[in-house]
C-alpha cells in the first residue's frame, strides 16, 4: 500500500543519506512554472516573478486562453524572466519539462459552505493532468502545491505520483506560508509591535480546524501570551481566509496575500536550489506525530527536504489542539488517497 511505504521511517533515513551522497551544481538562476496562471493568485504571482532577475525563464500555463494576454501583458515590463505562455491540456507537457520549480496555484475559488469533497472533486483532475506531466517530463522538479484543500491534495498527488512511479516525498510540498503570515501579523497587531520582528511556529495542517500556532514557542518571548490570548488569536487566524471570502461576497478568496506568500516562498526556494539550506512552512510526507502528512517548518536543501518538522515544546492548550487535529488529519489525507481510486474506478465505468 502507498501509505505504508510513505510512513516508513527507513524510507527518509535512506533518500536522505542518497541526496547528501549525490553530487549537485548549485543553480545560479532558476525555471519556474506556474500553473494556473490565469486567476487571480497565479497572474499576480506571475507578475511578482516577472520582477526576479534570479529567474531565467518563467512558464505560465492555464486552461483559459486569457493566459495568452497576460503573458502578454507582462512581456512589456523590462527585464526580468523571459517568459513562455501555454494554454490547454496538450502544452502541459511543454509548460513542466524545463522547470527546477513547478508551482500548482489552480483552483476552482471557494464558496461559501463548500465541503472538503466538493473541493476535491473540483481541483483533483487539474492536479492528476499536471501529475501526469511532471512523472513523464519532468521527475526531478521541486512540484509546490497551493491548491485547496490541501490536507488532501498533497496527499492525492503524491498517491498519484508513486502510481506512475515517480514519487518522491522529498521534492513535494503543500504551501503553508500563508498561515505562518498571517499568525506573525494578526499576533503582531494584537501586541503592537512590527510582524517582521516576530517567529511564530504554525503546525497542523491547513484547514479552519488544524492550523495550531505555537505561541509558546514565539520569539520575541518577551511579550507573554496567556492561555486566553491565544485561544482567541488561534480562532482569529483560523478563520482569517473564512473571513476574507466573506467580505469578498463569496466570489473569490485570498488572492493577493496569497501571491505574496507564494512569492517569499519561491525566494526561498531559489536560496536552496543555490546550494544553502533553508526553511520554509510546508505541509509534507511526514510521520512524526502519528500521521502522514503534517505541515510545519521545513528545512529544504538543493536536492529536496532535509527536515520534516518535528518535536516542539508545547503549552497545554496547544497539546490540546493538535491531538484534536490528528485525526482530522488523518481523514483529509485518508480522503486524498482514496481518491487516486476513485477517479480510476470512475474512469473505467
């Protein structure tokens, strides 16, 4: 079973010690591709890319023809990548094959009440085409995966990708940066002072009931937060993407935050695919607290991660919280792998 072989400690322990083995040449400059570059994160995105002189060539590709204009768009701003625009399934090939970082940023926006199995069903063939693609074109890329509902499409596409054998837990991440932001910010506002300045921890997963921020392990520790702080700033930053698909009248959610974070993320991606090490917060293969996947701070070398999240001091609100997700945890992945099967029964009916 897929998951067996994903949980097994050995399986790290041994593509760990072949990655540190292996020769690498640092980049000097990186590939990107975006996929889902016609809505609103990935066009945004795009444009935040455009303006990276570390980027050699930048891959935008979307099922809507409109990608077409705004590579357009973007190809009138001086310097930056050159740019290469596909639209539709047969150039998906194309858009992966040359990329050191492929970045998934499709979505079918949220809506108001939508279920998990909705969500799921509406983004899961977009993933399964680009699956496809990068096991046939592109095995080695870093895939990047923001999109919903991510507790479950990370584990989707990594069920995917072992079945065309192609797999490895090392170069797959959901991105969980925009959790981390908005705790240093919302926590940053309650205590005054500047979010740049504030570490905040955020594990779980990425889902209104599995975000946990370890304020107990916040730095600056200066500013104590109480059990009460913290459960109100967890419930705060829990529902701030609720929040903001609300005051957009349920027609769109977090675009623009969203396209900043992806874009630190890329920079800190380039750092690693330079050579050096870095973290970053990733939602990852990783058995170290009772299931398979699990988001937190990911240390990430050139030839893939080094560190899954792992062990941390913790209060006993935030205990109580994440023995209260691992479960939740465990079906949205459990749901994710599931669908692998499903989608193949259904084809075949």
């Amino acid at each position: 079973m897929f998951y067996r072989k994903l949980s097994a400690s050995y399986l790290f322990a041994k593509q760990l010690t072949a990655c540190v083995s292996a020769k690498y040449s640092p980049l000097r400059k990186i590939n990107v591709s975006v996929i889902g570059a016609a809505n609103q994160v990935g066009s945004n995105l795009a444009f935040l890319l455009k303006q990276n002189s570390q980027i050699t060539k930048l891959d935008l590709h979307d099922d809507d023809a409109k990608v077409y204009g705004i590579g357009l768009e973007l190809n009138d701003l001086p310097g930056g990548p050159q740019i290469n625009v596909w639209s539709g399934d047969n150039t998906l090939d194309n858009a992966v094959r040359d990329s050191h970082l492929v970045m998934m940023v499709y979505r079918v926006p949220r809506r108001p009440g939508n279920t998990r199995e909705q969500m799921i069903a509406a983004n899961a063939p977009a993933v399964k085409k680009l699956c496809r693609s990068i096991a046939f074109q592109n095995p080695g890329a870093f895939l990047a995966i923001a999109t919903n509902p991510l507790n479950a499409i990370v584990p989707f596409a990594s069920a995917l990708l072992y079945k065309y054998n192609a797999y490895n837990p090392f170069k797959i991440l959901g991105i969980t940066h925009l959790d981390s932001v908005r705790a240093r910010t919302t926590t940053a506002k309650a205590l005054g002072i500047n979010p740049l300045d504030v570490s905040l921890p955020v594990i779980g997963g990425h889902s209104d009931q599995t975000i946990i921020p370890l304020f107990s392990n916040m730095v600056p520790n200066t500013n104590a937060i109480d059990p009460y702080q913290a459960e109100t700033l967890t419930r705060i930053i829990r529902k701030a993407g609720t929040e903001i698909v609300f005051q957009k009248y349920g027609k769109e959610s977090a675009t623009l935050s969203m396209a900043a974070a992806l874009n630190d993320f890329i920079n800190q991606m380039k750092i690693a695919l330079s050579g050096d090490e870095v973290v970053v917060n990733a939602y990852t293969a990783n058995p170290n607290f009772g299931t398979r996947f699990f988001s937190g701070p990911t240390k990430v070398g050139p030839c893939g991660i080094v560190q899954t999240c792992h062990s941390f001091q913790l209060s006993d609100y935030e205990s109580f919280l994440l023995n209260s997700a691992i479960p939740l945890l465990n079906r949205d992945v459990s749901m994710g792998e599931d669908y692998v099967r499903y989608i193949d029964f259904a084809r075949k009916s």
